[in-house]
C-alpha cells in the first residue's frame, strides 16, 4: 500500500458536519439566519455559559442580545415576531443547541409556548396586550402545564380551576416549570371544575415585581442537566385571576394540543445541534490529541466512533429537514413527529456519549463543553415525550394497538 493510499489530508471539520451538502438547499435568507444566531451564540452565549451552568444561574445578559436577533416569536405573525418558517424555526433551535440547551430551552418556553399559547388561544386584546412587549423580551413567559404527578400524561392534570365572582380561583400544583419562578407572564392550564374541560389562565406578576397571593414558585435544585435554565415547583393556592386573563379560545385540552403540535419538532431540531457540537468537538480532539506518539484520529477505534457518529449526524439531518418541510406543507402528522423525536434523542444522546468517550478524562470538563452538551441531552432525551413515549406511539401507529393502557388484572 502506497503512502498516498494510507495518509490524504483530514476532512475540514465544519464541512464534515454538513456531509450531504444540505446548505446548498436553504434559502439564502434562511442561511443569513443560521449565521446570525451562530455569531452571537458564540459571541455573547459562549464565553459565560459556563459559569453560569456551575453556578446554576440564568445568564440573563444576554436578553438584550437574542431580543435583538429577530427570532422572538418564531412563527407568530405580527405584534412584533418573526413568523418564522419551520425551517427557519428549526435552525434556530438546531444553532441554540449547538451552543447550549439553557437558553434554547428558555427560548422554546418563552417563545413558543408561553407566547404560542398566547397567539393561538388568546383573542386580539389578549395579543396585543401581552405579545408585543414579550416580543421585545421587556417580559418573560412560562408555560404551566406538568404536574408532579402528570408528566408524559399531562391530560389527566388536577389544577382546578373554579368560577368565583368577577374573576377564577385556582388551585393545584405544577412543576418542572421553565423560567416559572423569574417570568413575567406564565399561562397556567387548569381544570374547570364546572364542566371538567381544561382551560388556560394568564398570570402575571403585580406592579412591585411580586406574584399574586397565591402563585409560589421555588427554584428546583440538585439538577445535573440544563442547568443554566431553572424549573419551578409551583404551589397554586387560591390563586385569584381576573376573567380578562382567561385565554378565550381554550375550551378543553385540544387547545393545550393545538400548542403543542405547533411547536412540535423544536426538540428534536435541538437535538440536531447538540449532535453536531458533540462531533464538531470529538473530531477536532482526534486530530489533535496525540497518545502513543500519534494522533488518536489514526486509530481504528476512534475512526470507527466519528464514523458512526457522522452517520447519525446524517440521519438526524435529513430526519429533521423532511419533517420541517412536511410541517409546512400541514402534513406532519402525530406518529411521523414521534419517530423524528424518537431518533434524534436517541443519536444526538448516543454521539454526546461517544464524544465524552473520545474526549476521555478531558470530557468531563465544562472547559471541553461536552459534558453539558451530555447532560443536556439528558433532559432533551426526557422533555416533550420521553423517547419510550414516542416509541409507544409510533408502535400504537404500527400496529393499531395501545399500549399506553393495560388491565390491572
């Protein structure tokens, strides 16, 4: 075997991690997006997120900066937002992961559930009078709807939810709650308890910077993923909310699904982004660190990992790309998002893994960032449907049976 056969210059990674030449089919608009919010992920995000992941803190200097970035809103039309395309939304997502999952996360919950609710549930008062200046991030938002006891079946949630005089009283309990102790408006999701049906509620803090009498969050602690991003227990206790918040156009839990098939697909897009950090990071390692007197990019263990890491990498791509554009066209459908979701985690979660294998002891630092990325993808891999919930609905696709449900017997 000739030299020029055994040694060839090493691909560029930044190439690598668009293999099939994908970039070529974006819009130049949508690819003057994905620089944009990759510059300032790694201008303004970048430098501090570490610390602020350690110290368990929201980096909130940089509010200013992604309020600046035009993608507040995603596809919301008007009041200020983009009206994103799913596409657009999804290179959002994909670059936030690619440079953190707290603030993605933050994004998400703000922009597209928190304000999504808004938008879809809302009549035109309620836009204009909450959608604007959450657009200009001026306030902040969360989306209230796990329980402590109903996560993956957030349908049989308990806050109740009971006509009193001019206005409604809320009781219940809610928890994993993004941004639900720091935010602004959280719209929160209860039970009537007139006619069972679910409805949403609008809470917003009181002119001194206090929560209403009734609404006490705590931060939850002790997380090993997301750090940088808090979730609240909520305790709602005779929580007393004006008829003017009630969100119009909530009328049972379809609402709540209308939401979230809306912003269906923005995990499995981050999950993307995590992926490619994951292989941005191991590959440039295996070019440069050197053991046994050679680069470990040389032997065929490491070769074997970026391979099949690439692979996924790949996968997930094309995966996320189809799944955006049968979104825009309305034919993504329920089971179709679950399999993207299903295998994103999974690959974006397994390359993370690898890369922290490659990396050896040196993965395990917040200097060589793909330990968050790893711990991350933890929470990735759990939030809007673990990935046995969306295999469990692609199976009841699959085979027309349930399996969400089982006797007792």
């Amino acid at each position: 075997m000739t030299d020029t056969m055994t040694q060839r210059s090493a691909i560029d990674v930044p190439a690598a991690l668009d293999f099939f030449d994908l970039d070529r089919d974006f819009a130049t608009e949508e690819l003057a997006l994905r620089d944009r919010v990759r510059d300032f992920g790694l201008r303004e995000i970048a430098p501090v997120i570490d610390e602020h992941w350690e110290r368990a803190e929201f980096p909130v200097s940089v509010l200013p900066g992604l309020a600046d970035l035009g993608v507040v809103g995603g596809f919301i039309q008007g009041h200020g937002c983009p009206g994103l395309s799913r596409r657009a939304a999804g290179l959002v997502a994909r670059e936030m992961g690619r440079i953190d999952g707290s603030v993605n996360t933050f994004l998400g919950v703000h922009s597209s559930l928190g304000m999504g609710s808004i938008y879809m549930l809302g009549n035109q008062e309620q836009h204009d009078r909450w959608l604007p200046s959450m657009a200009r991030l001026e306030r902040t938002g969360a989306f209230a709807l796990t329980e402590p006891a109903h996560g993956s079946d957030s349908v049989s949630l308990e806050t109740r939810a009971r006509r009193e005089g001019d206005g409604w009283l809320l009781n219940g309990h809610k928890r994993w709650i993004g941004n639900g102790h720091a935010a602004d408006v959280v719209v929160v999701y209860a039970r009537d308890e007139e006619d069972g049906q679910v409805k949403a509620f609008v809470v917003e803090r009181q002119e001194d910077g206090s929560w209403p009498s009734g609404y006490r969050p705590e931060v939850i602690t002790g997380k090993i993923g997301k750090r940088a991003i808090n979730q609240a227990d909520i305790v709602i206790e005779d929580l007393r909310v004006p008829a003017e918040n009630r969100l119009e156009h909530c009328e049972d839990f379809s609402g709540v699904n209308r939401v979230l098939a809306a912003t269906r697909g923005g995990a499995s897009w981050e999950a993307l982004g995590h992926g490619m950090a994951a292989f941005e990071i191991a590959a440039r390692y295996a070019q440069e660190r050197e053991q046994f007197g050679a680069p470990i990019g040389g032997y065929q263990l490491v070769q074997e990992k970026l391979a099949t890491m690439l692979s996924d990498l790949v996968s997930m791509q094309l995966m996320c790309l189809r799944m955006a554009d049968l979104a825009e066209g309305g034919r993504l459908t329920g089971p179709q998002a679950s399999l993207v979701k299903m295998t994103t985690s999974r690959k974006a979660l397994s390359m993370c893994r690898t890369a922290r294998d490659i990396l050896a002891g040196n993965g395990l630092l917040l200097e060589n960032q793909i330990a968050r990325h790893l711990t991350d993808m933890e929470v990735v891999s759990t939030y809007e449907g673990t990935d046995s919930m969306q295999a469990l609905i692609v199976g009841r696709e699959i085979t027309g049976l349930s399996a969400f449900t089982r006797s007792r017997r």
